[in-house]
C-alpha cells in the first residue's frame, strides 16, 4: 500500500498552512458527513491528508463530532495510518502547559456518542481486542521524530476522554488520576477505536494546554488555553514533519 498519512487536527490545529495543497474534497460517507473537507497535499515531500476534527472554522463541539464519518472517509481516501493532534489538560505533575505527551493507553468516560462501526448495523457486531490502543510503530516513529527535531516529549501516558464540552469539576479531576491517568481530552475516544475497528494504525500527539482542574492555583481560562495552543503548536508541527522523513 502506498504511503498516505492522516492528520487530524484539533484545537488550535484547524487548518495546515504549510501543506501544498492539490485537492480539497467534501465527503459524504455512507454514515455522514466529515467534520470538515479533507484536504489532500504534500508536506515533506510525502502525501498527506489533513481532516479538521473540529470543522473549519471550529463548529463542532467534542461531544458532536462524527467520528464515525472522519474515521470511514480517511479509510476511504487510503490512508496508511493516522497521526492526531489533541490539546489537553495535563493532571500528573510533569503534564505542565506546553508539555507534548505521546500516550499509550486510554480510558474513556465519554458516554452517548456514536463509538463503533460494529454495531450490528453498519457492520455485523465484533469484540475487538484494545489491549493497546495505540500503534506501537507509529508511537515510536514519532518518538524517533521528536529527538531528531530536538523537540522533547513525555513518551507515554494514559489519556483520559471525557465527554465535554465544559471542563472537570476537581473531585473528577482527582478519580481520574487514581484512576491511572495523566492526561484529559475530549477527542480521545471514540477516534482512537474507530481506526482500530478499521485497522488503521492511529497514535496521538497530546500537547497540555492547561493544568486539569484543581491542580493549579487558578481557574482554567480560555486566554491561558489560547496561549500555550499558539506556543506549543508549532512544536508539534516540527514532530509531525520530522515523523514524516524519520526512518
Ligand atoms: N479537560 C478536558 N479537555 C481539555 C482540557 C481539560 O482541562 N484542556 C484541553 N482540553
């Protein structure tokens, strides 16, 4: 199969202005419509296709994004494998802002979104094994990408989904983090499963844009969230260009 990476980008990742863009293509798949056009180009020299989680200009809240439709179309474009981009908050000490973490486990706590293509409907039902979640080779691949880009990253942790769109009460915070967790998004899950159910190799680049509630002095503000998506961003676009010559 010839090479094509996916990128979906999240938060403060809407558009990717250094691609060389060929295509823009509206999708309409059998289960609905993408978040936004994918838009197929070039970066590095390689082909890539990049998907808007959210909708360009960002539209949909996490909880309303057809992550089913995303999954299914980029399959249907023929990607070899999918890199996404989630902003997070980081609950374990090391996860301060700006911090860029390539985790390798999940645990989901998001509830009434559309999570399977094994539905009985759409396909025939199945019990997957999810043991682990993430692609081992593109994990380290994107490890082997950060140290040649010079940029460090935390290379495991346990991402946590919750539903959103508001953020977590303290006392959530802190079951999650006996839970096991470092991290806490809102796009984790279902994404991750559905390219499994696909078998699609699928890994994410996790950037903190905030301490999780109650492990800072301050409320969580959108001005502190906007600022260390703008710092942290472009280091994880160096990652994602570096992934894409690594060996
Ligand atoms: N919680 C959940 N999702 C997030 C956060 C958070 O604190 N920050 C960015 N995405």
């Amino acid at each position: 199969m010839s090479r094509l990476v996916g990128i979906i980008g999240g938060t403060g990742l809407t558009e990717y202005p250094d691609l060389t863009i060929r295509k823009e293509e509206s999708v309409l798949t059998d289960l609905g419509a993408t978040s936004a056009p994918l838009i197929f180009g070039e970066l590095q020299g390689v082909d890539v296709v990049f998907l808007a989680r959210h909708g360009h200009p960002h539209k949909f809240p996490p909880n309303k994004v057809n992550y089913r439709a995303n999954i299914l179309a980029l399959k249907e474009a023929g990607v070899s494998e999918i890199i996404a981009v989630n902003a997070v908050g980081g609950i374990t000490d090391k996860m301060d802002s700006e911090v860029i973490c390539i985790p390798d486990q999940i645990i989901d706590y998001t509830h009434g979104r559309e999570d399977t293509f094994f539905d009985g409907v759409y396909k025939a039902l199945e019990h997957i094994d999810y043991s682990h979640p993430y692609d081992h080779q593109i994990i380290q691949r994107i490890l082997s990408a950060a140290e040649a880009a010079k940029e460090s990253v935390v290379p495991r942790g346990v991402y946590g989904a919750t539903q959103g769109p508001r953020l977590e009460t303290v006392a959530e915070i802190a079951r999650m983090e006996r839970d096991g967790c470092d991290l806490v998004g809102m796009t984790g899950m279902p994404e991750a499963v559905l390219a499994r159910e696909l078998e699609i190799p699928y890994a994410c680049i996790s950037l903190v844009v905030n301490k999780a509630a109650g492990k800072s002095n301050d409320i969580i503000t959108m001005d502190e969230i906007v600022a260390a998506l703008n710092n942290g961003m472009s280091k994880v676009k160096k990652i994602i260009s570096s992934y894409l010559i690594v060996d």
